[in-house]
C-alpha cells in the first residue's frame, strides 16, 4: 500500500483500500488545481496517479477493474460502468485520460478513453439517466475541445485566466507557466514562448496551434 492511495481519512489515519473512483476522482481534482494556480506540483501528481491508476486497475480486454490488482481476493473483481448517485469509475477514467491526453499528447492515453465509450455506446444512448456522466465525457470528445497554453509573468497569467474561467466551459483545458517554462510543466507548454516579451497565449487541436496572441481580449475572441 505504499505510495497508494486510502479511501478515507479521521483523527489522523488513512484507512480501507481505494478504488478506481478515489483515483479518477483525484486526478480530476488536481487538474482543477492546476488549471487555476498552474503549480506544476497538481499536473505532476495527477500524472503519476493516472500511470498508477492504469497499472492498478486496467482490465486488459477492455475497461478498468473498480478494485486494484493488490485488493484481496474477491470471487470476480467488479467494473460497474453505470453512473448511479455518482458517476461510476469508469466513466470518470474516461474523462481523466481525455483531459490527461490533451495536456501530455499521450495518444495511448486518448485510445483507451475512446474505447471506453466504445464499451457503453450503445446502452447510454438507450437508458441516458443511467449514463450521464458518460454522455458528459461523450460530448467533451465530441465538441473538440480546445487546448490553451499561456506563458509569461506572474503578474500577468490571472489576467490571462480569470477571463477564461468567468464563463462555464466544460470542453477546454488550460496550462500556464511563468517563464522560462519548467521542464515539469505539461507538455503542451513545452516549446512555447512569449512574444516580444509579453504574455502569450496559444490556442491548440492536437498540439497544432494557431497564431499566438498577446491580449485576453484576443484569446477570448479564438475561444468563442
């Protein structure tokens, strides 16, 4: 159990095997963090927990396992793939190895998300209440979500992101950095320079980006 996670905390001390949600629901935790403070610490962290996260509870013919590899021994390990009161592990995967994809270009970290939704096709578009977080992973694949990097100062990042945050948009995600960009940031930032000195923001398909830009008024406008 070291370096795994535990599913509940009191007085103190962690206790009871994780599962596949506590993972998923971690790893999209800390990419919220990152995408507001875009300390490389969250990206880094939610890296690990995602290769963990495979590792741990990948079923090799499709979809992941709800107990780890190390859980004890159960007479069939569970992969519950409906969205009940919360959404089921799986469908959470499916959104944390898109969203991981987009910011590292890991395209096998793509496919296996694009299986999942292979997995439940057909049967969340039958019964869609019980799929509902599945159909939200569907249509944040589906809406091509745009991926923007913003370099620069410190001073400058906020007013970069506020405006991007101040309306909902569920179908992007977001890495910035100060410069120069560290060798720990995402990969999406990597490469990536300011103009003339000033913050730059680039908005990017599949690590292809369009022409840089240099004011939020002008990123907000590629966003639309």
């Amino acid at each position: 159990m070291n370096n795994r996670l535990f599913r509940s905390w009191r007085n103190g001390n962690a206790s009871h095997a994780y599962y596949l949600e506590d993972y998923a629901n971690l790893i999209l935790a800390l990419l919220s963090a990152y995408q507001v403070d875009h300390q490389t610490r969250w990206y880094q962290s939610a890296f690990t927990l995602t290769e963990q996260m495979i590792a741990l509870f990948k079923d090799p013919n499709s979809g992941f396992f709800d107990t780890a590899i190390d859980h004890e021994t159960l007479i069939s390990r569970p992969k519950d793939l409906q969205d009940n009161a919360s959404p089921s592990g799986n469908s959470l995967a499916a959104t944390a190895l898109f969203k991981m994809s987009l910011l590292t270009g890991r395209e096998e970290w793509r496919l296996m998300a694009y299986e999942l939704l292979g997995v439940i096709k057909e049967v969340a578009l039958k019964y869609t209440q019980g799929f509902s977080n599945w159909l939200c992973a569907a249509d944040f694949v589906l809406s091509n979500p745009k991926e923007v990097a913003i370099v620069g100062s410190h001073n400058d990042l906020p007013t970069f992101t506020k405006p991007i945050w101040s309306t909902y948009r569920p179908n992007l995600v977001l890495a910035g950095s100060e410069m120069p960009v560290s060798p720990d940031a995402p990969p999406l930032l990597q490469g990536r320079t300011s103009i003339h000195g000033k913050t730059t923001a680039y908005v990017c398909k599949n690590f292809v980006r369009k022409l840089p830009v240099i004011t939020p008024e002008e990123l907000l406008s590629l966003l639309k």
